[in-house]
C-alpha cells in the first residue's frame, strides 16, 4: 500500500470519529476525560515559596491517556504570550525537589514554567505505581509541550525543556522526536538506558552481565504476578555502609535528610519497581541525538561522577547551536539545589538566545 493510500485511509477513519456525537470528535472527548487526581494544594516544596512568581495546580495528558501533575509558575505581572519552558527530573525525584526549584527559579527570569511529575509517580496518574519507561517518560515531555502550546499565554514557537539527571537524556531524547522544542537543557544528565545496560562507567558492558540481569529481572516478574504486586527496588540506601562511593553519600546528603527529602520521592523512600529496568535493557535512548536540529545546552559538575554520560552524548550532537558546559569544583548533587553552583545565568542566556 502506498503511502498516500495509507493517509486516504487514516483520514477517512478520522472523519468517521468526528462526526460521532455531534460536531465533537472521539479524541476530543477522550482527551477531556483527564483522570481526577488529588492533587495537594499547600506548599510542599523542599525549597521557600517565591514572592516573584504566581504558583497554583494544573494537568493535562500523554497520549497514553495518562493524566500528568504539574506546578505551574508565572512571573508576576507578565503580560501577552510568554516564551514557556517543562522542567522534570531527577530520576526518582518529584516535582517538589529539584524540578521545582529550576522551574520556579526560571520563572523569576521571565518564562512561563511548569515542573511535572512523570506518568506512574508522584501525584501524577498510571498504574502501576513507580514504573519508568524510556518511551513513556520521553512521551511525558511531548505531553507537557502539548499543554503549554495549548495555552493563551505562551507563545507556542518559543517553548523549551529541561531535564535533571536521568530526565536530562529523556529530555535530549524528546528534543530529538519532537520539532517544537525549539531549545533543551540537560542539567547533571544521566542516559538511563547506558547505565541500566552496561552498568556505572560500562563496567558491565558484556553479553554475560546483561544475560544475568535479564534472568534475574525475568524472574522477578514471575514473582511479582505470583504475588500481585510489584517489589520495589529500594530508595537511596539508609543507612550508608562505611564503604560507600562518594557520589552514594552525595545521593543520601540530598534525598534522605531535610535538604531534600520528600515523602512523595521514590529516592527517598521504596525506589522504582525493580522490572523497570527492564524496558531500558531494550531501548536504548538517544539513538538520534545526532539528529537534533534545535539548540542543546548540556551542564555537568566536574567532578560528578556521572560526568562521561554528557561528555559522550555531545559527541553525539551536530550543529553550532550545541553546546556543554563543564561547572568547575560541581558534584552531581550540587547541581540539583546548590543556588551558587548551578550556573542560572548561563541557562537563562541560552533559553533568551534560542526562544526568541
């Protein structure tokens, strides 16, 4: 079939959709049936309330039909359409930790921001609980460009992403399928599929590692449809052994103590669903980084550990529009809520250079 029979046919089947029920389509009514969440409406963060920004509750959808929770932030007194940016990450986190300081912080320099939890945490819908998915979670932030492109008070050809750790490769993963992200930040990026695959530093890049892990992973869904329910993985580990890698202690100095902690936050309490690495064993993200058009700031401490992983997807990326910017003396951590480490100015530069 070619491919113009093929569009024939799919146009034709959407017709016959919109004519149902009136002059309302199907996907218009799906779409208006967001799932109710219970969304908290007190301040929650781990981080003081902004008197610079107006903050309330909003949600909108993935087109898997889940209903996703966000904070949104305005500046205050902003007039017109406002160029608009979807904060997530870190991997593990909520959008009261982290996320939510880089959006509220960008809103305070002029953009319209939300900071979102993924499909299945926080106070966003899905079921099962506590799952990540590496086509879902990138699906999440298309969703949330769908939302703000949708709204009266954001200009739909200056919209941007931002992604914290692990949600720094979904975001350069999303900015690689989806042309309306016109500029993406990766803030402390990890690639969720490289690690999950070949271990920390690839120490387990082999056929023999990955066979194990498959069997083991294998077998715990065998366990977990026997029990009807999912185990957890297990959060940032608490206590710390004596003998555990600084960047472990770094993970426990933010999610497990008042600096960070989140009663919402699987790093902070049970963790993932152990099958969630599954997925990423399977689909390796950024396959088409290389194809990104649009600009792309990638920010690293230098002395994370998980600093190889944005050193290698910028080899990945082409064009004079990307770039990586290496924090001296920065941690991982320090660049989830170190206000004098994570370099704001440059973020703000990039987003008022490439959405303009």
């Amino acid at each position: 079939m070619r491919l113009t029979t093929i569009t024939l046919a799919m146009a034709l089947v959407c017709t016959t959709f919109s004519c149902i029920n009136g002059n309302r389509s199907a996907t218009e009514r799906e779409c208006s049936a967001e799932e109710g969440l219970n969304l908290t409406q007190e301040w929650d963060k781990v981080f003081p309330q902004s008197d610079k920004v107006k903050h309330s509750k909003v949600t909108f959808h993935n087109r898997y039909g889940i209903t996703l929770a966000a904070d949104l932030y305005i500046p205050q007194n902003a007039t017109g359409q406002l160029p608009a940016i979807a904060v997530c990450g870190p991997f593990g986190a909520v959008k009261e930790q982290s996320s939510g300081l880089y959006a509220q912080t960008l809103a305070e320099r002029g953009f319209l921001t939300i900071a979102f939890d993924p499909s299945f945490t926080g106070e966003s819908g899905g079921q099962p609980r506590y799952v990540a998915s590496p086509d879902i979670n990138t699906e999440d932030f298309c969703a949330a460009v769908d939302f703000l492109s949708t709204r009266d008070d954001v200009d739909p050809e200056r919209i941007g992403i931002l992604g914290i750790c692990g949600w720094g490769g979904m975001a350069v993963n999303a900015a690689a399928i989806d042309t309306r992200i016109k500029a993406t930040v990766a803030s402390t990026m990890y690639d969720m599929s490289r690690v999950n695959a070949k271990g920390y530093f690839d120490a387990a890049d082999n056929a023999d590692a990955r066979q194990a892990l498959r069997e083991q992973l294998n077998a715990q869904r065998t366990e977990d449809y026997r029990n009807g329910t999912y185990a957890l993985a297990g959060g940032v580990v608490d206590p710390l052994p004596d003998d555990a890698p600084q960047f472990v202690k770094d993970y426990h100095a933010y999610y497990k103590t008042p600096r960070g902690y989140h009663p919402r936050s699987l790093n902070s309490n049970g963790g993932w669903n152990k099958t969630s690495t599954l997925s990423f064993l399977n689909m390796p993200l950024l396959s088409y980084a290389g194809e990104i058009r649009n600009a792309v700031l990638l920010v690293h401490g230098e002395k994370a550990h998980s600093r190889y992983f944005s050193e290698d997807t910028y080899k990945l990326l082409k064009g004079d529009n990307k770039e990586l910017l290496i924090v001296p003396g920065a941690s991982h951590t320090d660049l989830y809520d170190q206000m004098d480490i994570i370099p704001f100015d440059k973020i703000e530069d990039f987003f008022n250079q490439y959405l303009k």
